[in-house]
C-alpha cells in the first residue's frame, strides 16, 4: 500500500493530490488548545471562516467527506453546509460520536458528544456490510444470532437499559476502547470512548485525539480495499493507523505542523514531503 505524509497548508496541498475516495477530517477545535505551530486562539467570524474553507476544500476534492468537529460549532457548521449543500447537490448525514467519560465541568454540562457529519456526492457509493458489529444476540451466545453481525446504526440510548446494564456496558466500552451496541433501537451516534491519558492509542504531544475505532467505522462505511484515504489534519496520524491497521486502503496525511509530522513520520517510518 501507499502512504504519503505532506507538511503544508492543506489549502494549498489538498487540491493538488489524487482524488481521493474519502477523506476524514478532524480541524483544530477553535477554543484556544496549544496545537503546536497552528494558532488556535481566534474569534467568532475567524474561525467560522476557517469552517466554510475546509469544508469547501474537502467536498470539492472528494465525493465522501466525514467532518468531526467541535460542538459549539454546531449553528455555524449547519450554515456552512446548506449553502454548499445547495451548490454541490450533496447528501447529508448528520452523525454523532458520544462518550460516556467526558471531563468534568463544574458550572456547567459536560460535553460528552462531537457531531461527525458525513457529506458526499448523490452517487457515491457506501458500504455498510463491511462496518457491521456484534449484534447482542452473538453478544450473548443467543443461536438465533445471524452470522456476520449487523449493520452499525448512528444513535445510542442509554434509557431503555435498567442501570446496572448500563453501568456494565460502560464500563466494557471503557475497557476495550469500544462501542456499545443496543439491536432494539435505531442508532444515530457513534458511541467510542474519548482517547484519554491512560489509553493505549494516546500520543502525549497531542492536546486531542478521535478513537481508532471510530475513524476506522467511518473508513469501512465509505471505502472498499484499494481506496484512497485522504486526512486534510493528520494530527497524531490516526486515519494512517487505521489505515495500516486494514492493510488494504491507499493513505495520505497532510499536517501544518512540523513537530507533528516528524513524530509522525518517526512513527511510520516516512518520508515527509513539503507543499509550498
């Protein structure tokens, strides 16, 4: 397989590669986190400036695009998407990924949930046979089970379970960095647990990470082997992982800072190319 590593501005690289198949993107948060080389520090109308170009650079270079985001983006991302919605003629997903351990917030609610919105063009194709998960039946040796599992949904609630399962459950998800599963409702969250200190998956000179598991939930529902996988903010290099991980997708990372793509490419062992 390919994997390529870009330092630069994706604004400049992005439109100069391949077509790629998918990409996932994760931008900087806009709530003043130290990100290295990239200054997070801005106000309301710069960064949701910021949103519409990535957005824009990201739907124009490919047909299916996940965009995580921070949630107090919400309002402005839903601006941003109608209007291109419009222009491009694009479908529109709107999921989320929920976590049960969030940090604490004493004055207000904890921000246990970052939306992932999937946008791709009317004809692209997807692929839902190949993210499927346990279902509770083979979760619980049950023969009726059909094999092969089922197709993931997009929501998780909580309420319908008495609490001890609940807790169970949670505590499970925690363990395993996983999901947790309820074949009785339809889903639209992704429920994976935050990639916390204590994580296996955890790059300290990082100040944030999405979950393994749900970067690769994305990738099997929109990418068959031999696709191209591209990720406009490589950050710690998650999507390459994942990628590496399947053995059988095409990957490209692009990263503004320098720190991050020399651990990065220390990391994989990669060479590391500039864009100008």
């Amino acid at each position: 397989m390919n994997y390529e590593l870009f330092c630069g501005d994706n604004q400049q690289i992005v439109p100069t590669l391949a077509t790629p198949d998918m990409i996932f993107a994760d931008p900087p948060d806009g709530i003043g986190l130290n990100y290295n080389e990239y200054d997070d520090r801005t106000g309301h109308d710069e960064y949701t400036s910021r949103l519409h170009k990535w957005v824009e650079m990201c739907v124009k270079a490919c047909p299916s695009v996940w965009f995580s985001f921070n949630s107090r983006w919400l309002l402005e991302m839903a601006e941003v998407v109608l209007n291109l919605r419009k222009q491009e003629g694009l479908e529109f997903t709107p999921c989320v990924q929920t976590f049960s351990f969030y940090r604490h917030n004493r004055s207000f609610l904890g921000n246990a949930h970052r939306p992932l919105w999937w946008l791709r063009r009317q004809w692209t194709p997807v692929y839902p046979e190949q993210a499927k998960i346990k279902s509770w039946r083979q979760l619980h040796g049950d023969k009726r089970a059909k094999a092969g599992g089922k197709v993931p949904g997009d929501t998780f609630d909580f309420t319908t379970l008495p609490e001890k399962h609940r807790r169970d459950w949670h505590e499970r998800a925690i363990e395993i960095g996983g999901y947790i599963v309820d074949p009785l409702i339809p889903d639209d969250h992704f429920n994976f647990t935050r990639v916390v200190g204590t994580s296996k998956q955890r790059r300290s000179y990082h100040p944030t990470q999405l979950n393994e598991g749900l970067v690769k939930r994305c990738i099997q529902l929109s990418t068959k082997p031999g696709d191209l996988v591209v990720d406009p903010f490589a950050g710690t290099g998650t999507t390459l992982r994942v990628c590496k991980e399947l053995g059988d997708r095409d990957c490209t990372l692009v990263e503004i800072s320098k720190g991050y793509c020399n651990e990065i490419a220390k990391e994989h062992n990669l060479e590391i190319q500039y864009g100008q």
